[in-house]
C-alpha cells in the first residue's frame, strides 16, 4: 500500500476529545471507517476532508506516500 498513515488517526482525535463512541454518537464518522483506520486501509477523501476538519490539520500531517513493491511510476 503506497499511501501510508503518518499517525495513529484514532488515538489523534481522542486527544483532541473526540472518542470512539462520540465520533459514531454524532455521526461524524461511521463505525465502518473507524475500523478502516484501525486495520489502516483506505478511507475516502471526504472523511479524510472530516478528519482533517476536526484535527484542524492538512491531509499532508496524516497521509504520506511511500515508493514500494509493485509501485513502478508507470502508466498502464
């Protein structure tokens, strides 16, 4: 997977306050990216767009990309 998670999403909104169980309360993010980002897949750019609202950060501070296996650059 190329594009990686710099920081632990989940443990980064906690300490901005945002639990687990408030997150799913006020329907700010489903129980179905949550666990997304704790297996670190994908999720879409608009709960990145969320996520990134509510850490008041810039995709940049939560994603990275990283060359690797079965990456060549090319176009198909």
């Amino acid at each position: 997977m190329p594009i990686v998670y710099k920081v632990n999403i989940i443990e980064a909104l906690k300490e901005k306050g945002y639990n687990t169980n408030r997150l799913r309360k006020e329907k700010l993010l489903s129980e179905g990216v949550l666990q997304s980002l704790r297996t670190n897949k994908y999720i879409s750019m608009d709960n990145l767009s969320k996520i990134c609202g509510l850490l008041d950060c810039q995709p940049a501070d939560l994603i990275a990309y990283e060359k690797g296996e079965g990456v060549s650059g090319k176009a198909d």
